[in-house]
C-alpha cells in the first residue's frame, strides 16, 4: 500500500515517510511497515501475522496516482481524507470528503467491477446518507466503452474520467442515442475536478435524416422485425406504423431498452388511450414509461428523460403539464398514406 496513517492520525504517502517513524494501516489500523529500496517503489507493508480485508497492498501506479490527484483537487472544498474507513458500513473510499454540510465519497475505479459489487459501494453510502461519485481510470477512457458501462456509471448525467497522461480530469456529457445511429456525447476537459472548462470536444457523427430514418423503419417493416404486440395495438386503433407522425423519428434519448421511434409511438398509444380532454398524473404515468428504460439508470436520470420528451409534446400542443396532472390537448396526425407523409417531410 502506498498510503498510511503516522501517530497523529494524518495520512502519508510511502515516498514522504520517514523510516525511523512508526505508521498505521487505514483500514485494520494495525501497525505497518515501511520498505523502500531500489527495485520496488516504496510502499507501506503489513506485519506477517496481520491479516487486513479491508486493504489491498497490490494498489496500481495508475490509481494511486490518480487518487492523489484527485484528493489534491478537492482540497479547497473542505477536509480530505485518503482511505478512511466508513466504520457502520465498513466501507473505505478512495477519497472522503468532508464539508460543513454534507460528506462525499470518491471512487477512482481504474479496472473492472461487478454490478454487484457496484451496487453494494452505492447502497452503503446511501445509508450513510453519503454523496458518491464514481470516476474512471484511463482503461475505461481509451477502449471503446459501450452503452451498458455508460450507464451504470452515469452520475448527475454525466461521467467523469482522470487521465493521468494529461493530468486531466474529463467529463462525457450530453448523451444522444439517435436511431440507426451510434451513441454520441461531448468530452469536457478540466484541469481541476470541479473546475473551469479548458477545453471541449464534440463526439459527433451526422445523425441519419429523417428519410432515411422512416426507410430504415420501412425495411424493418417488411423484414417483419417488428414486434407482433406494437402492430396489434395500432392495428386496434386503425393506425399503421410508417404513416406514423414525424415525430416519432424525432428522439434520441439515451438510456432505452428500445428504439427511440418505439418508444414515441408507446407514448402515443397511451395518450391514445387515456383520450382527448382527459387527464393522467405525471407520477402515474411517468412510471408507466419508466420500463422502457434500463435498470441500471437512476431514477432522477430517467424522469428527467421522460419530462423532455413530454416537454415536447406541451411545445406542440399535443398536451398541457401541470404540477401534478397531464390533460390530453389533441392527438397527432397519423398520414392517410406514406405519399401523404412525405410531402410533409420536416426540413
């Protein structure tokens, strides 16, 4: 381990401790060693009988570099703590943070982690009503990370990353998942955790048009790769998928189990359902969305998906929002044939 508690319950790193001093282990706090030599990077060692499960001795360069970098960053926010053991949950953050309000954990994750284990960290800092943040290592900024690994850490809609190559901190926000088309975000780069912007990079691909959206729904129509119960309910209602409104094709909400045009026409057929001049509590129906989504998402993140879209159909009219209510204003076109429906194309 590279990081130790000295008599006076202050944290050392391993290249600035004195060998003549006597140190702790932050997790059992049982007594360590110091070794240095010119092989090995000096570190801090347990004693032979001492068997600690709340430390690991095999810390990366990597994670130790970038949990010092971090620690150093948080500094100006309040008290700093390297590996303090959360005694109730016996749970040791990367970093502990602890203001005149609130207490926050940091995580420095630079290598895999189970779902399970993952959910376990965040439960125990939920019941310590702690704030948590998970940031990523280099590993998980330079390979392709897909979809799933966003989501599970996506924290206040963003994700953060240290590289430290660069010595920067970089943050992925502003997901987009257009359909038939590749997940995209902007990267912000920052010097400091928290702090000002330095740089900003558009990860950006064009986004198919709306025509070559509706043929690529077209082709999935007549491949019959279209779920049966999806075309029995507008069957039901006389309604036929490719003459569907424009703005169906319009989505590109990140996060869905399904395709964003899917998910269009769901919300569709239940303001179908509820009726014109009717109403429906945004809580009722919020959670009738809330399956569409993955499991891995917090809630805060998937109402605040649900709310932009509704966002959208109060801008045209479709429905009024109140603070508890949706009140069904009208229901959209639906095109007599496709001809009808691209004579109408958006520009």
């Amino acid at each position: 381990m590279f990081i130790a508690i000295d008599a006076h319950h202050h944290y050392i790193r391993a290249d600035q401790a004195n060998k003549k001093a006597h140190y702790y282990c932050p997790g059992c706090r049982e007594k360590v060693v110091l070794k240095n030599g010119d092989v090995k990077r000096n570190h801090f060692a347990h004693l032979i009988d001492t068997q600690c499960h709340s430390f690991t001795e095999n810390e990366s360069f990597e994670h130790l570099v970038g949990k010092l970098a971090i620690a150093a960053s948080l500094k100006k926010y309040g008290e700093v703590l390297l590996e303090s053991v959360i005694p109730n949950i016996t749970q040791r953050p990367d970093i502990l943070l602890k203001t005149a309000n609130k207490t926050y954990a940091f995580e420095y994750q630079c290598s895999p982690i189970s779902w399970q284990r993952y959910m376990e960290r965040n439960e125990g800092y939920i019941s310590e009503h702690i704030e948590y943040y998970w940031i990523l290592g280099e590993k998980y900024f330079s390979t392709k990370t897909g979809q799933r690994t966003m989501m599970k850490f996506l924290n206040h809609k963003k994700i953060l990353f240290y590289i430290p190559k660069i010595q920067k901190f970089v943050q992925f926000e502003n997901f987009r998942k257009y359909d038939f088309s590749s997940m995209q975000y902007d990267q912000i780069f920052q010097n400091e955790i928290f702090g000002q912007i330095v740089d900003k990079k558009f990860k950006q691909q064009k986004s198919p048009s709306l025509g070559k959206q509706l043929m690529k729904l077209q082709s999935l129509i007549f491949g019959k790769r279209i779920d049966v119960k999806l075309i029995a309910s507008l069957y039901e209602q006389q309604y036929q998928l490719i003459q569907a409104p424009w703005w169906i094709h319009q989505g590109a909400l990140f996060g869905l189990r399904i395709s964003n045009w899917q998910w269009r026409i769901s919300i569709l057929l239940l303001l179908a359902k509820i009726g014109v001049h009717n109403f429906i509590q945004r809580r009722q129906f919020n959670q009738k969305l809330k399956k569409y989504f993955y499991d891995t998402l917090d809630d805060t993140y998937i109402d605040y998906c649900i709310n932009q879209t509704l966002y959208e159909l109060e801008i045209i009219n479709i429905i009024n929002i109140t603070e508890k209510y949706i009140i069904i204003l009208h229901l959209p076109k639906w095109y007599d044939s496709l001809e009808e429906k691209l004579a109408e194309t958006p520009k």
